[in-house]
C-alpha cells in the first residue's frame, strides 16, 4: 500500500479543522500521515489546532504568514518522503473512501501524476458540484476544471514542478497552476467521479471573497508563466480575448488610468505582439463603423 501523505493548511479557520481532521481519521485507507499548518494565525486556530496531533497528525505553527500558495510547499516539506501527496483545505471534509478511490486511480494509472475526485458544496451553494467536465488538454489555459483542494499529486509529479507559487498568493489560481505544471511535465490526469469531496462555502471562503480583478490578476499570473506554452496550444489571442482585453478596455474607457497602467504593463512584458494587435484591430473596427455613419 502507497503511503499518502495529506496538507492542511489552516488561516485563521481553525474552529472548522476538527470536523476536517476527523474525516482524515475515518478513511477507510489506513497508510497516511498528515500536517496540519498554522500559517501564523491572528485569531485563536494555533490553541484549537493543538488539540488535533496525533501519531499521524502533525500540527505545526509557523511565526511568519507564507500565504496560500507557498505554506503548500512548506507543508509538503515537513511531510517527507512520502508516495502521493493530499492536498485539502482545513475547512472541507472528506468521505470515507476519498483516498482509497484516488490512491486506487494512481495505482492503476501509472502515467498518472494527479487525480481528482467531485466537489460537493455545502453552506453557502449548498448541493452544487465542480467539475462539470473533464480536463481537455488543448484548452487547458481556457478554463480550470481541476479543483485545487482534493487533488491527490504523485509525489514524483510533484517533484518535476516548481511548487505552488508565491505569483498567486494574492490573487489565487495556484491550483491552476500546479496541475497546469503537472500536465506539462508530460503527466495525465484521473478524475474519480464517485470520489466525493465535500468542499465548505461561508464568508470567509477564498471563493466568497473573489472579485472580477483578483480573476483578471490569475489570467495576467498564468500568463506571465506559461505565455510560450498558452501561444502553442489556444493562441494568446484566445487566451486573452475572453477576460483580460475587455478588463484593460474597459479601464480606458472609465478613464481609469492606473488600473489601465497596471494591466498595461503586465501585458506588454508578457504578451506585447499580441496585446498591441488585439487593441489596434478592436480600436480600428470603432473607427470603422465611425466613418460608416
């Protein structure tokens, strides 16, 4: 049996990470260790969080807050050496066969360098799920169809990427990029549909609290990263139409200066050919249908 190796990353979160912790201790998969990480909480999750180790529960404080992103990798360090690697968030829960069914998929598929299972919501969004399709790999950089919470990473898989990067800390999207980074590497990916994944909405989720800036901030993080890779497969053209060319429009037209700068800028070091013909061709068609008057 391949040893499972499980991230909690906590923040602030820690009254919900009993209930987390609990359905660690219910899987029916018996080889896995977990740790627990308090990423320098200002409330009081470190006193709550204490009470949850364990000869298989290692709970860490850290004095300095690392962030969403790069606590991840701290996490992964402290766990060692290990098969596959869990990454869930302290305030979802797993069923009881969750690991068994993905560590089943990765044993199966050796090419395999993630899977997956199915995101139920509950609390806020209560009985909605994600993803609704499966990952198509030439559109890739188009859409996130797999979730960042609830993957189970082949620990090798893992290793050929640069971890989860400190570019997302504000923005998120670092779930993006790491299975993005996997698939790169050459790895497939399983989604374990019946593998259930109960993923908790409130109002401090990160989701509750996203905006359509902090999603064009993902989009212009992604692009920075993988601008080369996004060219070979959707096009950037393609890449940046949907969301990030109407955002740098519409920020010229409110006269919005700095935030037009902004996007300007990130554009222009990563994307220039394409950002200058997408703004000339979308401000020669106004010039057109001007004179057409």
């Amino acid at each position: 049996m391949k040893s499972v190796g499980v991230i909690v990353p906590c923040f602030n979160q820690g009254h919900f990470a009993a209930e987390c912790v609990a359905s660690l201790r219910a899987q029916t998969y018996a080889n896995w260790r977990a740790v627990v990480l308090d990423d320098a909480s200002t409330d009081d999750s470190w006193t709550t969080l204490q009470t949850l180790a364990s000869d298989r529960v290692s709970v860490v404080h850290l004095d300095r807050n690392l962030g969403r992103a790069l606590v991840r990798n701290e996490a992964v360090r402290r766990l060692g050496d290990v098969d596959y690697v869990l990454n869930i968030d302290c305030d979802d829960v797993l069923t009881p066969t969750y690991i068994e069914k993905l560590a089943a998929a990765l044993d199966a598929n050796p090419r395999a360098g993630l899977a997956y299972g199915l995101l139920h919501f509950f609390g806020a969004m209560e009985g909605n799920t994600w993803p609704s399709k499966p990952l198509v790999r030439e559109a890739r950089f188009l859409e996130n169809v797999i979730p960042g919470p609830s993957v189970l990473f082949r620990a090798e898989a893992l290793r050929q990427t640069k971890g989860w990067r400190r570019e997302f800390t504000k923005s998120s999207g670092e779930d993006w990029d790491i299975w993005l980074q996997v698939v790169g590497a050459g790895w497939d990916v399983v989604w374990v549909r019946d593998a259930e994944y109960r993923y908790r909405q409130h109002s401090q989720s990160f989701l509750a609290q996203s905006s359509e800036r902090t999603q064009i901030e993902v989009q212009l993080n992604l692009l920075g990263l993988h601008a080369k890779e996004i060219a070979g497969t959707v096009g950037l053209d393609a890449f940046l139409t949907p969301q990030v060319l109407p955002a740098l429009l519409g920020a010229f037209r409110r006269g919005d200066v700095r935030y037009a700068s902004h996007l300007l800028r990130r554009l222009l070091r990563s994307a220039p050919l394409a950002t200058l013909s997408l703004v000339a061709r979308h401000y020669g068609r106004r010039l057109r249908a001007i004179l057409k008057r």
